[in-house]
C-alpha cells in the first residue's frame, strides 16, 4: 500500500526510530497524505522532502509549513479491492460488552454499550484477530433481590418482562424506605440458595429475560460467543478473595477491602459485612472464568459507562496480583457516553427511565415500520461521537436522508447498487479504457478506506469510520448528481467507480453493524 511505503521512505530518510505519522490531510488540495516526520524531529522540511522523490506510487512531494504532502500518481489512484491491514492477526481479544442487569428490560445504556461493543468487535476481526464476544449479566445481587421482592409483595408474573420492570421500580423504592432490610435477606437467601420460593422466582425472572435479551440483541445484528453469570463468578471470586487476605486483601469493620492507596488508587470493599461478594469479587471471578475458557487470549476489552472508569483501574490493578498470568496481557476498558434526547425527556413505558426497545420501537414506528432502518438511524447516532462523548438523540435528524444520519448512508448504498444494475443492464462492463485524465474526488477518497478501518480499530473508536462512510456517501450523491455513465463519456470508468462507492459503502456499514438494505 502507498501509505506504508511512504512511511519507510520516511523512516529511511530520518534514519532513527523517530516517532511520526502518515495520514490523510484534513483538505485534499494539500495532497493525498502528509507527514509531520520534519516537526517531530524538528529536520528541515526543504532537506527532508528531497530525500522522499521517486516513492512509487507517489506523483509529487510539498512542503507546506514544518508538513510534507504527498500527490498520489493517477495511475495508483484507480479503484481496486483493497486489501485491509492486519495488525491484530494472530491475537484472541475477548471484547465484553452489553452485560444488563438481569430482571427489568435493556436500559438505553446497555443498548449504546451493545452498538459500540459489536462495533469494535467488527473492526477488529476485520483488523485479522480472533474475536470473542462476550455478555456478562447480572443474575444475582441486590438488584436481582428488589425485583424478586417486588414480584413476591405486588404478586407478579414472573413471565411478564413488563412485570419484572414493574417489580425493580417497586423494591428500589422500597429499598430506600423501610424494606431495607427485608430485601437484604431476600438478597443473602437467593445467594445461599435458601428459599425454594425465591430461588424460582429468581429463575423464572431470569428465564424470561434471557429471551427478551436474546430477542433484542438479534435484532440489533449480535450473537455473543459466550455467557458468564454473576452467580458463577461471586462464589468463585469470594474464594479469590479470602484465600488472599494479609496479602492483596485486608479485614475492616467486618468487610474485606484493597487498599488501591497503596498503587495510587482508591480503597474498593470485596466482601461486604454479610460475608456476600460485591461487583468487584465478582469481576474478579470473572477474570477466572475468561482464563479458564481463553487461557491464551492476549487482550481483553469491556466497554462500560464512564462512571466506571476509576473502577476498573482499580479492579486491573487487583486482578494483575490474583492472577500473575495476566501479566503480558492487555486488560483495557472502553467507556461509552450517555445517550440523552434532544427534547430532554426521558420517559418510558416503565419506571421513569428510557428503555432500549422502546426507543427501538418508537424509531421504528417513525421510520414507517423499517426496522433495519431504525437500526441504522440509532446505530450511527451512537458511532458517529468518539468513545465517552454524550449522544444528543435527536430522532427526527436520526432518521434525516439529508446527510449526517444512517439511513442517508444506507440510501447512498441502495442508490450505487441500483446505479449498477441499470450499468449491467445497458452492458457496459467496468473498465479503464475511457479514463479520465484528471481523478476525482471519489477515487482520492477510496484510497484511504483501508487506513481509515485500521485506525478505527487500533483506536477502538469506530467513529473514524463513521465520519469517513459520510463524507464518501456525500462526495459520491455530488458525483452521481453530476455524471452520465449511461451515454456519457466515460461509461466504463463510471461503472468502475460505482462499483468500488458500493462495495466500499456496504463493507463499512456490515463492519459498523449497521443493516444494508436492497432498496429504500
């Protein structure tokens, strides 16, 4: 590829180890790619820039400023299959993401945590590694034990799901007033197992949600490779943790805490006063599930909100001193933002908090019944900001064909294959004989697709993508407006050039999880 051999001419021209870039311009008058190479190690630009003629590939060398840009040839600039670079070929990366309280349906949280986590999933088994994808529930704990209190005081159906959101807001009030304690020992008899009564609560709650979950998250374009449970890994982790106490762990006022001053952190409780695993012995157990079923996995990625990211630098730390194998292994945590509506209300068909499939339904309702276009609408609005930036869901823009939404790139890819269609009925096969002299914008602009895919995943930021598939879908919907391939001068080339616009398109949209549908 041109980028890479720029980057060893570079190199080769510094020659040191020196750390620079090679990227795209933010305007394509100063070239087809620029590097900072002379102001990183502040060479003289004149000087630098003689040592980089001849490039293969490369038409022309300039200097703008302390960059060097660089003029893709014309020739190098014709539409072709790209292939896309592998730099996380050979690694196992478990990416865990969705993970929902069991008991209440998806909260728009695990909704935008499961888009982006499926996201980054895409991107990086396009980037050559072997991705597992994983769901973490929680079916036990105190939330699982309002809910179970809820269904037992308000006779509830388990069954129902409208009826286990109905039973979570009863005993989450409650807990605040005097059911306190009551749903505590609710909470200590389900871990114990205790209670036949409440233990078939529980299970019936959490078979219902498991296939409301299951459901949902098929719609949205995901299936997990794997599912672990936090009723497996609490006991696994309380065990973790007292086989470690004197030295990760310590007793304090009858709980068992990590003292993370000690690393520079926070103090975390383990083991509340009852003795019951927290969500932090909980994840820690977790860690020995994933070593058990991946014992060979080089990365490992949970994508939360950003409220939890003090949290897991604390849990990392813990984990790396219970388990000495984890050294060598990168243990990363990515945050999502909050996803709020442009009009500012939150409501909800229950409880007082938007859910995820009554945003689904209501966009779907909107967008004429076309699920797969709800989905694309929802999906971009969440991939289109950079992780841990809020989401303003507007869902009249989100569903907007005008540009900036998913259905405007879904309708930009329906519209190339069409184009095709009509191409192959009137005959006219692909081909460069009718070239023109001058490139276009589009052919500039394919040519970065494959770095555009390498760097979404090497960042874990999607957005990359997603920002790129517009200006395309953009600089594609101008073209089309101004060119005749059918009995135009250049039916060949055009033909060729629509053919790489709709592969590209639908290739970014399968690797965003966005649905691509035949016709709009």
């Amino acid at each position: 590829m041109i980028r890479e051999r720029i980057e060893e001419a570079v190199r080769k021209a510094l020659g040191s180890d020196a750390h620079f870039v090679v990227e795209r311009p933010r305007a394509m008058e100063h070239g087809d790619y620029s590097t900072n190479a002379a102001l990183v190690t502040k060479a003289d630009p004149s000087e630098l820039a003689a040592k980089l003629q001849g490039i293969e590939g490369v038409e022309r060398v300039a200097v703008v400023g302390k960059f060097i840009n660089f003029f893709v040839a014309r020739a190098a600039l014709v539409p072709s299959e790209q292939p896309l670079p592998q730099p996380h070929k050979g690694k196992t990366i478990l990416v865990e993401y969705t993970s929902p309280n069991l008991f209440k349906p998806l909260h728009i949280g695990n909704l935008v945590s499961n888009i982006l986590g499926e996201a980054v999933a895409r991107l990086l088994e396009r980037s050559g590694a072997t991705v597992v994808r994983i769901n973490y529930p929680s079916d036990i704990g105190l939330t699982v034990a309002k809910a179970v209190w809820g269904l037992q005081k308000l006779q509830l159906d388990p069954r129902d799901i409208a009826a286990l959101g109905r039973a979570y807001v009863a005993g989450t009030e409650a807990y605040e007033g005097a059911a306190k304690r009551e749903i505590e020992d609710i909470n200590k008899a389900l871990y114990e197992d205790s209670s036949p009564e409440l233990s078939a609560l529980r299970a019936t709650g959490i078979e219902t949600s498991r296939k409301h979950l299951d459901d949902l998250c098929a719609r949205l374009g995901t299936k997990f490779d794997a599912e672990f449970f936090e009723s497996q890994s609490g006991p696994i982790g309380r065990e973790l943790v007292r086989a470690q106490v004197g030295s990760v762990f310590e007793d304090s006022e009858g709980a068992v805490v990590y003292k993370g001053e000690q690393d520079g952190l926070h103090t975390r409780v383990f083991l509340n006063s009852q003795g019951l695993p927290t969500y932090e012995a909980k994840d820690l157990g977790l860690f020995k599930l994933k070593l058990d079923a991946y014992p060979n996995f080089d990365v490992t990625i949970t994508d939360t909100g950003p409220e939890q990211s003090e949290y897991f630098k604390v849990l990392y730390a813990v984990a790396q001193k219970v388990f000495p194998q984890l050294q060598g292994k990168s243990l990363l945590h990515i945050a999502h933002g909050y996803l709020k509506l442009s009009t500012g209300k939150m409501s909800s068909r229950l409880g007082n908090v938007i859910t995820g499939e009554s945003l689904l339904a209501d966009l779907t309702v909107a967008a004429r019944d076309r699920e797969d276009v709800a989905v694309g609408a929802l999906k971009y609005m969440v991939l289109k900001s950079g992780n841990g930036k809020d989401i303003v869901f507007d869902p009249e823009k989100s569903l907007s064909l005008e540009g900036d939404s998913g259905p405007y790139l879904q309708y930009a890819r329906v519209r190339a294959g069409s184009l095709l269609k009509k191409i192959a009925e009137a005959g006219i096969a692909a081909g460069t004989e009718d070239m023109p002299a001058e490139a276009q914008v589009l052919e500039r602009m394919l040519l970065h697709y494959p770095d555009t895919v390498a760097r979404a995943a090497n960042e874990l930021e999607p957005h990359y993508l997603t920002t790129f598939l517009t200006e395309l879908a953009s600089a594609f919907n101008s073209w089309y407006a101004q060119e005749r391939i059918i009995g135009g001068t250049h039916p060949r080339y055009g033909a060729l050039i629509t053919a790489a616009v709709e592969r590209t398109l639908r290739e970014g949209l399968e690797t965003l999880g966005i649905p691509v549908p035949e016709e709009m």
